[in-house]
C-alpha cells in the first residue's frame, strides 16, 4: 500500500487545478487524512473533532463532476466476485431511460440466443465484475448464461408495458404459475440489463407486499438501489430506516454510498461513508472505491488521502482501485506513474485485467506511443481471434485512434458474418473515427439485421458519428428514423443532437433542444450538452447568453466548478466587457482560480479601471 501512495503522491500536484474546499486537514504528508486511531473517517459529522490528535473542520466540497459521453450502467453494490470484492464503474449520473423494447425484441434476446454471442449485451460494469480476481472461468461463464437466459415472469412484464407489473403477476398467480426466488430473481437482472428500473422497482414492492417470497438481504439491497435510481437517494434512505435492524448492514449502506457517487453528490456521499464508520460497520474496498470513483472525478488531490485511509484500515487494494489510478494517471498523460501503479500491482501479486489492458493500450495511444499500445493489443488478442472473440469489441477502437485502418478491417471481417451488437457499435465508432463514414453506415446495417430494431444505445453510436462530422441533414434524419420506431429520447440523444447543431454552426436551434430536454424533465442533459454550447457563445463575445447557459447547468442539479467558470470569463474577455465582482462569484461556490484564470482576471480588471479612468476624466 505505501507503494501505492508514493506512487499517486503526485496526483496532489496533478490533480484537478479547482480547489474546490480540502476535506482533509493537518501536517502530515498527505495532509493528514484521518486520526492516528482505528475510526479514522473521510469528513467530521460534527464541527470540529478534538480526540488530542488532529483537528478534522467540517468542510464539504460542493463540486459536481460530469459524465464521460460514454457513460456505463451501474449495477448495485451487493454484486460481488467470489472474494467478496464487488465493484462498481464510473458511470457518471443515474437516468431514468425506460425504452419501450418491443416483445418480439425481449423473445430474441431471451431466446433465440445460442451463447455465440455472450458478452454482447452486457454491460462495461457487469464484464469487470466477471474480471475481478477470485472469478474463476466457469463462474464468468454462468455469469453470462444467467444474464442470457429466459425468463417468462419477465417476457410476461415486457408484454404488458402499458400494466403495472402488480397487475401482471396477480394474473400470473391467477393462472395458477408459480412465483419462486429464482424466477423474480432472473426477471429482475434482466429488467435491470435493460434499464427498465421503474419496472424492476414494481417487481420489488410487488414481491415484498404479496409475501410470495421471503426477502433476503440481496432483495432489501437491490429495493435501495431500485429506489434510488427512480426517486433519488433521499427517498432510499428513508427506506433504509424502516428496514429491520438486522438488514441494515454495510451492503445497504454502501450501495446508497454508490448512488451518491454516481450523482456526484460529494456532500452525501462523505456523510453515507462516515457513517458506516459510526455505525460500527467494517470500512471495505468497495466503499473505499466508491471515494476514489468520486475524488478522481471532483479533487484528485484527495485521492492519496483515501489510500491512506486504506492502509489505517488495513483494507487491501483491489484490481478496481488499481483501474480507477492508472485511468487518472492515463488521463493526466503521467505515463510514467501510470506504469509505476501497473507494477505496483504485479507486486501485490494481482494480474492486470483486460479492461486493465485495454485501458492502458488506450493512453499509450493518445500519448502517441504507437509501438507500447500496438504490443499491449497484440497481447490482449493472444492466440488469436477465435479464441479471444471478446476481445473484438474493445481493440477496433484503439486501433482506430492509431489510425490503423487495416487492423480494423481485419478484426470488422471477422465479425463481420456473425457480429455481436457491440462489434457492430464499436465498428460503427471504429470506422467513424477513421473518416469512412460508408463503412460506418454498413456497420449500423448489420446491426438492424441483427436485431430488426436498434435501440437507443445503438442510434447514438451512428449519430455520434454524423455529429462528429458536422453531417447535419444525415443526423436529422436518422433521428426521424429513432422516432419512427419508437426510440426513447434520452441524454445521450440530446447530447449527439446538440453538438451536431452546434457543429452545424446552429448554436441558437441547439440551446432550444436543451431547453425543450429540460423542461421534458426525463432524465438530466448531460453537462457536456450544457458546455458546448455555453463555449460557443463565449467564443462570440455573447455575455448574456454564457451567463444564462451558465444559470441553467446550476439549475439543473450541476455544481459549479472551475471549467463553467472558465468559459463565463471568456466571453467577457472577448466581449472586453470587465466581470465586477467576479472573483466574489467564484468564492461564493468555494472555486479557487487557478494561475491561467487569475492572468485573464487582472487583463479585465485592467480594462474595467481604464473605462473608470476615461469617465472621471
């Protein structure tokens, strides 16, 4: 562990330039994170602590962190691997997408698969858990079977999309079916796979309220994250109280801490960690993730301190802690601290994962160091496509981004006859990347053959495209073409559809797709939806339009830190307009500027001082 800590000691001077209010205090090296005894805890619950050690101020961080644009599905907390070392990817905010998948559509996926294609529907969290270690090959495999296979509770739901799921098992137990563990138990994964959480939590208050089966603790811990994802933290927390005693353990606990996480919630997530602390419950790795998920996304300086944590806690390091370092090393360019984690963790006797692999094949490539990513792929594919057709998916893209056309092709042809869905997504981004839009487009084709109805994930991998190369009239009709079949309009949608209006040069049409997104009020744009176009208007000079981009994100539920802050100052400075009491703004939301921002203030302060100059002359 104290490799480890030497190693990320630089993500103090690396980290995010917002100092968006230090939690840890003190003297020590890494600033003290924690007291000398065994409750050491990330945030005092009081206003100041005095145990004779060190002093701990209450002092929340309010920043808010933004989703990747390619956002994941979380699964919840009580999934865990053999070891007991569940995990949980980043995934940025939860949404409520509920996409109207047709029956015919649930029947081919439950049933008309033949296991050629496992893998192909999972999702990038549910494939990592496979890759923890302690999950030996055949769990992966059963793993897989069980998120493939047929559920008739489930198709019986999907088949009344308009019914509450109440309705459609009271009829069930009517025709005299049986209602087992394992059958809600199979219905609701897949309800989850499929994002349907507003079903899945019917499924739950149905189970529980007609007493068909006894609830476990796994069924308490999925309830809590069902509410949370559908009715926001708060309301599962309430839930949480009125749950006997013996099931509030530290795995209901930790998946509200998850949720918190996954809505950059800093406030709450710091409060659900300490008190698994007060509530005596064992501090483990999974918790500990949840903080590094969190810090690297908000204050990466903060990151050494909960590695510290770990080591007062004695909580060993997982192969997730290591993939949440080496990606904040990988995206802060540190090359060479991204390789020192890597053999920090060969030391501790763990083998790289693939996504481990995958991700390091990634950096090198943006750090355009062809030859490292070209060697780490060579080893990901190992003896072969045919026995590593998993791996399809995951390199067509990194060898899009070294332009490796051919490599491409190679891997898209053996695909090609029987391609898995995310084959054909990653083809779609793969061939985007490289400019052949044609190639691209026979992508998506085969892809409607293999499903007849895309769903939302994989129009947005086509739009994403046409975004990309400012294909306006393309983009508009491919999402005539998503509304015609009955695609749900989600974040993701806004957000190609935004950057493609803008890239277009049609700022004001892609403000007013914000606003109508907005005022929908299913699920919450993406902060990358808001950014774009508030830097387009800074780019113009345009003051009131960056200001009301600027109050819109705050009104949205998204924090402000320093990269809003950054574009607002722009446009005055293209405006030479001076921003009065700007400073004072950035203080009152605990955002410190950093060196780049303070130059551009003095420039305005100068500017504001000679127009009072010419008036008093």
């Amino acid at each position: 562990m104290w490799a480890i800590r030497r190693a990320s000691n630089q993500f103090r001077n690396k980290g995010s330039p917002s100092r968006s209010g230090r939690v840890f205090r003190g003297k020590t090296e890494f600033a003290g994170c924690c007291s000398e005894t065994s409750n050491a805890a990330i945030i005092a619950p009081h206003e100041t602590i005095f145990d004779g050690l060190l002093p701990c101020m209450k002092y929340y961080s309010q920043s808010s962190g933004f989703p990747k644009s390619n956002r994941g599905v979380r699964t919840f907390s009580s999934q865990v691997d053999a070891n007991g070392n569940g995990e949980d990817l980043e995934d940025g905010f939860s949404e409520l997408e509920t996409p109207q998948d047709s029956v015919e559509e649930a029947a081919s996926v439950d049933e008309s698969d033949d296991g050629s294609g496992s893998g192909s529907e999972l999702s990038e969290d549910e494939l990592k858990e496979l890759d923890t270690p302690g999950s030996e090959t055949d769990e992966k495999k059963g793993a897989l079977t069980r998120a493939k296979a047929s559920s008739a509770m489930c198709k019986a739901i999907l088949a009344a999309p308009t019914s509450p799921v109440s309705k459609v098992l009271e009829k069930w137990v009517e025709d005299g079916k049986e209602v087992t563990q394992s059958e809600a138990q199979l219905a609701m994964d897949i309800l989850r796979r499929r994002k349907l959480f507003v079903k899945a939590l019917q499924l739950s208050e149905w189970l529980e309220s007609s007493k068909h089966i006894e609830f476990t603790e796994a069924n308490y811990v999925s309830r809590v994250d069902l509410i949370s994802k559908v009715h926001g933290i708060f309301k599962a927390e309430n839930y949480v109280k009125h749950l006997p005693e013996s099931f509030r353990t530290e795995t209901v606990y930790r998946t509200l801490l998850a949720n918190a996480v996954s809505g950059t919630n800093v406030k709450k997530a710091e409060e659900l960690f300490n008190k698994i602390k007060d509530l005596g419950l064992p501090v483990t790795s999974f918790s500990c993730n949840q903080l590094l998920l969190l810090y690297k996304r908000v204050d990466r300086k903060k990151i050494a301190d909960v590695l510290l944590l770990m080591e007062k806690e004695n909580v060993k390091p997982t192969v997730f802690t290591y993939q949440i370092l080496i990606d904040v090393k990988g995206q802060s360019s540190d090359i060479e601290g991204m390789e020192q984690i890597v053999e920090t963790m060969k030391a501790e006797g763990l083998k790289p994962s693939s996504q481990i692999q995958t991700s390091l094949a990634r950096y090198y490539a943006t750090a355009g160091l062809e030859d490292k990513a070209e060697a780490l792929l060579k080893e990901i594919e190992g003896d072969g496509l045919e026995k590593n057709r998993w791996a399809c998916n995951l390199m067509m893209p990194i060898y899009a981004s070294l332009g490796k056309a051919d490599e491409v092709e190679r891997i898209w042809k053996f695909c090609e006859s029987d391609p898995w869905l995310e084959d054909c997504v990653s083809a779609i981004g793969a061939w985007g990347q490289l400019n052949k839009i044609e190639k691209a487009e026979e992508a998506f084709s085969k892809l409607v053959e293999k499903v007849k109805k895309p769903s939302t994930k994989h129009y947005t991998a086509l739009l994403k495209v046409y975004s990309n190369h400012k294909m306006l009239t393309k983009g508009k009709e491919l999402v005539n073409q998503m509304a015609s079949d009955g695609c749900h309009l989600g974040p993701l949608i806004w957000d190609s559809l935004v950057k493609l209006y803008v890239g277009a040069g049609e700022v004001e049409k892609a403000d007013s797709i914000l606003v109508k997104a907005i005022k929908k009020k299913v699920g919450q744009p993406m902060f990358t939806s808001f950014l774009v176009i508030m830097d387009k208007y800074a780019e113009r000079g345009d003051v009131h339009n960056t200001e009301k981009i600027f109050q819109m994100m705050k009104g949205a539920g998204y924090e402000s830190r320093i990269r809003q802050y950054h574009s607002l100052l722009h446009a005055y400075v293209m405006a030479k307009k001076p921003a009065y009491g700007f400073r004072d703004r950035m203080k009152a939301d605990n955002i410190f500027p950093n060196r780049a921002l303070n130059g551009e203030l003095r420039k305005l302060d100068a500017l504001g001082k000679s127009r009072l100059d010419d008036l008093l002359e």
